[in-house]
C-alpha cells in the first residue's frame, strides 16, 4: 500500500494547524510547504517559530521552497520537525545543506522541479535520504500534473533503484496509480484530501488507489 503525506500549502499557521488536526487520525506523516518568494513567484507561510507551537503526534516534513538554503538551513531544523527537502537548484552547496540536518538528526530530501535537472539531484544519492519529484511547477496549489513527471519517476527509478522517491503535486486517484507503476514510494497531496468532504475517506481511497 502506498504511504499518503498530507501536503499543508497555507497563506497562514492557524491554518495550518486546523488542517494538520484534521488529518492526524489518519496518517503518520504530514508536509508543510514554506515558500517567501525567493524561489517561488508566490508567498505562503514561511516562519520556522512558528513550529514550536505546533503539537502533533506525526512526524513533520518540511518541504521548503526557499533560495540560498546554505544560509538558512539552521532555521528550520528544529525539535518537532523531522524531515527537511530542499530543491536541488535553491542551494550552491547541497552537500551543506544535507549534512547540517544529519548534524541535527533530521533525514533530508531533496526536490527536483520540472526544471530541474534530476542528473543533478542524482550526484547527491549516496547522502540524501530520499528525493521528491514535483509534479507541478513548486508553489501555487491545485495545479494539474505535467504529463512528462511519470517518465521522470520512471527515469530517476532507472538510475536508482533503492532510493525512496516521493511526488508531489497534482496527485489525485488517477495520478497517483500512474505515479506509483512508474516507481514512486510516497505520495504528497493537498487539493485530493483537503478539498473532500471526508479527508479520512479520501486518505484511504488514495492508499488504495
């Protein structure tokens, strides 16, 4: 069965907790995106304090859409979360990057846009601890998935056969069944649980695609 990761994209944190609550029945993981512009054309929350008030049994993935990650990677590595990914062309130094969060104990991920290059990402397989294909260009939510991502998972998996490989964006019940028989591990979404009546229903459904 396919693990499903709520994707929180949120203008602001009391949303972001409200939607983090409604899905902690359901699921162990939770993803928080952080962009201010720097690396997106749009801006959502982005404030690392306010993670401490943030109490949740699941386990935080921190999908951070933000430029020149070898200054602010410290930030963001704090008690609660445990997963930081970073995008491969938002950092000059992603081995930094990477070991600054095994300093701090924290897996780390690094995501590869539809414009970015995954030979690239694919120099770093020995020491990230997983990477995230977007499926979408990264930061507004409820885009549709580009049609060229399944071959790029198909493609990654290809040249890495035991990395665990997450997608992220546009993921429904029909993208994701394409997604996984291309190779994907995880799948992240928001508009497919957040956008349903039921997000537990629709948790379920997408693990059972």
């Amino acid at each position: 069965m396919i693990e499903i990761i709520p994707a929180i994209n949120a203008g602001d944190f009391k949303e972001i907790r409200r939607r983090v609550k409604l899905v902690e029945p359901f699921v162990d993981w939770v993803q928080i995106d952080a962009a201010d512009g720097t690396f997106t054309k749009n801006t959502i929350w982005h404030n690392p304090r306010d993670l401490a008030f943030l109490e949740t049994p699941l386990k935080i993935e921190l999908h951070l859409m933000l430029d020149k990650m070898e200054r602010r990677i410290e930030d963001w590595l704090l008690p609660n979360v445990h997963r930081i990914i970073f995008h491969i062309d938002a950092t000059n130094d992603p081995d930094f990057v990477i070991e600054k969060c095994k300093e701090a104990g924290k897996e780390t991920g690094i995501a590869i846009g539809p414009s970015e290059s995954l030979i690239k990402a694919l120099e770093h397989k020995d020491r990230a601890d997983m990477f995230q294909i977007l499926s979408v260009y990264p930061g507004l939510p409820g885009q549709k998935a580009l049609p060229e991502v399944f071959e790029r998972i198909a493609e990654l998996r290809k040249f890495c056969g035991s990395c665990i490989i997450e997608v992220d964006g546009g993921m429904n019940g029909e993208t994701v069944k394409k997604a996984v028989e291309a190779g994907a591990d995880i799948i992240a979404t928001a508009s497919a649980i957040f956008n349903q009546e039921d997000v537990g229903k629709a948790i379920e459904e997408l693990k059972n695609f």
